[in-house]
C-alpha cells in the first residue's frame, strides 16, 4: 500500500524535483496568483522561497514528512482491515516510520533529483514535440528506471535499513528482497503502471 503513494507530490513525475508546482510558472516567468487564505498563501511563499534557497534539503525534508505520513496512514489503514492478528498491538511501528522517514530523505530525495534533471536534459535537448517528450519520458521512466533501478533499489535498501535495526547485517537478504519483488516484471512494477502512467500523462498534459 505505501510504495505506490509514496511518490505522490515531490518525488512523481506531475511534480518532477526540476519544476516548483508550488507556484505555477507563467511561460513568460511570472508567478500565477495563488487562491486561498493569507496562511496557506504566506506557507507557500515559504515553501518557495526555501526551494529557491536550498532545493536540495527542501526536497529531502519533504520527501522525508511525505514518506513518513504516508508510511503511517499505511499502517493505521492495514489495521483498519483487520490485517493485524488477534491480541496484538495496534501502535504504529515506529522503527518501520523511521525506515521510511530516512529512506524518503536522505535516498529518494537525492535520487529523484539526479534522475528527472538527468532525463529533462536528455529528452528536452532532442524535443520534438511535447507529446514525444511526454511519451519518451514515460517509456524511460516505467520501462527503465522504475523496474530496473527504482524498485530493486527500494527494496534491498528498505531490507538493509530493517536488518540493521534488527543488528543484523543480512547483504544476501537486501539481494534476495530487491530481485524478487523489485526487479523487472513484478506485481509492484504491473500496480505501479496502473496508477502512476495515467497520472503522468494527465500531470505532464496539463503543465505543458
């Protein structure tokens, strides 16, 4: 349930780590007025400001609070189905937040970052037109990065980060972990597509 919400907002490609959505950019480097209270505008500002500042610890920042939330939410709603076992506690796992938390920061968001400016540069250099790019981007992304780098990479560092919390240190296991659920052609990779390919579309279409 969380790995596909995890790269909901500052780590998708609606939000790529190269663009503000914050503040839409006009074609012409305005900023389009913003609608809502003083606070949220005031917040969004900030948001802005520090993205201008220190993009990178920002983005790290954010991905770490979004990972950790959606990690939670995860978890509260696995025992909301009933998931856990009879007579066990419904506390959140606060070794497994912690996991995501730093996952999210100190991997995904440099990770990300590296990636999209890489693959903007790659693909805009040879545009020709904004639906190839959109597609080209897509294939690179779903096809690529996601089953070949991404997910093996998120599912042997997250099996690392629990073996090393248990005082373990399992390689065998992160190995193990990042080919049978994250390399190549897996159920996370089919969901993944399911969701995240008419997102981007929709999200690259209306920022064009």
């Amino acid at each position: 349930a969380g790995t596909m919400a995890l790269r909901v907002g500052v780590t998708g490609r609606p939000a790529p780590w190269g663009q503000n959505r914050v503040h839409q950019r006009r074609r012409d480097g305005g900023s389009l007025p913003m609608r809502g209270s003083p606070a949220a505008h005031a917040l969004a500002s900030a948001y802005e400001a520090s993205m201008l500042a220190h993009p990178l610890l920002t983005k790290a920042a954010t991905s770490g609070v979004l990972w950790t939330v959606s990690d939670a939410a995860a978890q509260r709603l696995t025992v909301s189905e009933g998931a856990v076992s009879e007579g066990a506690g419904q506390e959140l796992d606060l070794g497994r937040l912690l996991r995501y938390a730093f996952f999210g920061a100190a991997v995904q968001a440099p990770l990300f970052d590296a990636y999209y400016r890489l693959q903007d540069n790659l693909v805009d250099t040879m545009s020709v037109s904004t639906a190839a790019d959109v597609g080209v981007k897509l294939l690179i992304d779903q096809l690529i990065y996601t089953p070949f780098v991404y997910l093996p990479l998120f599912f042997g560092g997250m099996a690392v980060l629990e073996s090393a919390s248990k005082g373990e240190a399992s390689l065998s296991r992160a190995v193990s972990e990042a080919r049978v659920k994250g390399f190549g052609l897996t159920a996370t990779l089919v969901a993944n597509w399911t969701y995240w390919v008419p997102v981007n579309v929709s999200g690259d279409r209306c920022c064009c």
